[in-house]
C-alpha cells in the first residue's frame, strides 16, 4: 500500500543512485510538500514526488503505482524496480558506480576550478528548460551545497567565464554521493574539461560509494575514470492517452 512516508527515508547501507537520491530529497525538502513528498510503498519500498516528475526504489504494486502517479498529475518516472502497469518504458540508463582509483588529470590549458557555483552553467546546458526550471537547478544545487548535501565545481577560462560545472549530492549517513550536472558548454568540449572537473569534484569522497546515473553512450566518457556500469534501468513515461 502507498502511504505518506512518517519517519526520515533510511537508504539503507547499499543504496542505489535512486535511493540515495530520494533520502537526501527528503531530508532537504520533506518538510516543504510543494517542492517534495515522499511516500512508502510495499517492503522498503518508495516513491518520491518532484513537480511532475518521480523517483521510484524498492518493490510496489504495478497497478496501485500506476494509479498513484496518475492521481498525483506524474508524466515521468524514474524506477530501479518497480514499473507503472500500462506506462512506456524510454530508453533504459546506466547506472554506474566509482570502483576505481580516479586518474590524476592536469587541468586543462588556461583553465582553473572555482566552487562558486555558476547559474547559467549549471542549469544552461540542459536542454528543455524554461528560464524558471533554470533558476530552481541554480537554487537547489545552492541550497544542497549550504545544507553540507551537495559539492560541486564550475571550470573558468582566462577572459571566456565559466564553461563547465559538475555536482555531488551527499547522503553522509550512508556514505553516499550522486554525480549530477555534470556539463561543458559546446565550445569547450573535447579539451578535457569535463574528465579533470569529475575527477577533481569526487576526489575527496574516494572512500564513498561515488554512483551516477547516465545515457548508455556516456559510459565511455567515464569508464577511464574509474566507473564501471552495475545496472540500466528504464525510465516510464505516462500512455499519452492518460495525459
Ligand atoms: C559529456 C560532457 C560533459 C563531456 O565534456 P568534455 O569536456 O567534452 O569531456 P572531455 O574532453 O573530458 O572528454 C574526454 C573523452 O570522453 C569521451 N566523451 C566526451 N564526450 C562524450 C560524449 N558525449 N559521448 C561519449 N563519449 C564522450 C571521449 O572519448 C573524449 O575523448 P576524445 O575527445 O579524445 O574523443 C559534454 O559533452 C557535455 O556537457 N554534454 C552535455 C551534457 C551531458 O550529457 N552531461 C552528462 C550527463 S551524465
């Protein structure tokens, strides 16, 4: 049964990118319902609610899912197990973890590293979104960082500005950090930016599980640092029809 999650959402000592992702959500956000809910379901199992998006871990019934995202106005669902009865599934990501030893990489020519976080960056490169959605990544990468639940780094260039950014979030009580926002705008790329700025942001949480979630065609950018692929899952999204 789905339920209103009551207690902190416990990840568990193992958690996966998704369950990591959903217990450090909660923790930041549980108490503010229009930017998060997060809900039990089945055995371990839960379902987290960000505008009309979702996350998804552990077990829950494919059906009640189903009409659960669909009460709840969810076009999109982000699931390690559970599947929505009647959904489409997209193009399955990767999920990778750290198991080797991050390269020392030299940074680039010209380019240094600065933890000031850089709005049109961070949010800028990725596609789709609205002047608002862009501002709400710039505010949550900000906030995840001032609450000791994000780290991140912008790559600058002498005379050009930033011109990449990467992002942890930190679940400290597992140990756990999620690469996102991982980004180089077009002009920079293929210079070594976006390996040397990945690298230099997860170096300090060597002895963490490091995870990421990524297209599979991404894979190649970060096997030579040290991430090997552990599982794909699909994304769902919701029968047009329904919408
Ligand atoms: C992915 C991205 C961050 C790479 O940045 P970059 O500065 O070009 O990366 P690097 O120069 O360090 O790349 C090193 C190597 O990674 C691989 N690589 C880089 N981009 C790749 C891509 N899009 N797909 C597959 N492999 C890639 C290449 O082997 C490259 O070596 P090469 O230039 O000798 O072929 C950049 O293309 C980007 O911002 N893309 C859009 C946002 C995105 O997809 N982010 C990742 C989210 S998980």
């Amino acid at each position: 049964m789905i339920a209103p999650l009551t207690g902190p959402a416990a990840p568990g000592p193992q958690p996966g990118a998704l369950a990591a992702t959903i217990a450090i959500n909660h923790r930041l956000y549980g108490n503010c319902p229009a930017l998060c809910r997060t809900f039990a379901s089945g055995e371990g199992g839960l379902i987290q609610l960000r505008g009309d998006g979702a996350l998804a871990t552990g077990p829950a019934d494919g059906e009640e899912l189903a009409g659960f995202l669909h009460f709840a106005g969810v076009r999109a669902l982000r699931s390690d197990s559970a599947a929505p009865a009647g959904w489409r599934p997209g193009p399955p990501v990767c999920q990778l973890a750290l198991t080797g030893r991050l390269p020392a990489l030299c940074a680039p020519a010209g380019m240094w590293l600065t933890e000031e976080p850089s709005p049109r960056l961070a949010a800028g490169l990725q596609p789709g979104l609205t002047e608002e959605e862009r501002d709400n990544l710039y505010a949550d990468l900000c906030t995840r960082r001032n609450h000791g639940l994000g780290a991140l780094v912008t790559a600058v260039e002498a005379g050009g500005g930033p011109l990449g950014c990467a992002a942890l979030l930190l679940e400290p009580d597992s140990r756990t950090a999620v690469l996102t926002a991982v980004a180089v705008t077009p002009a920079a790329r293929r210079r070594g930016a976006g390996r040397w700025l990945v690298a230099a942001l997860c170096r300090p949480y060597q002895g963490w599980r490091v995870l990421l979630e990524c297209a599979s065609a991404l894979t190649a950018f970060y096997a030579p640092l040290g991430f090997t692929p552990t599982a794909q899952a699909p994304r769902w999204y919701r029968p047009p029809e329904e919408m």
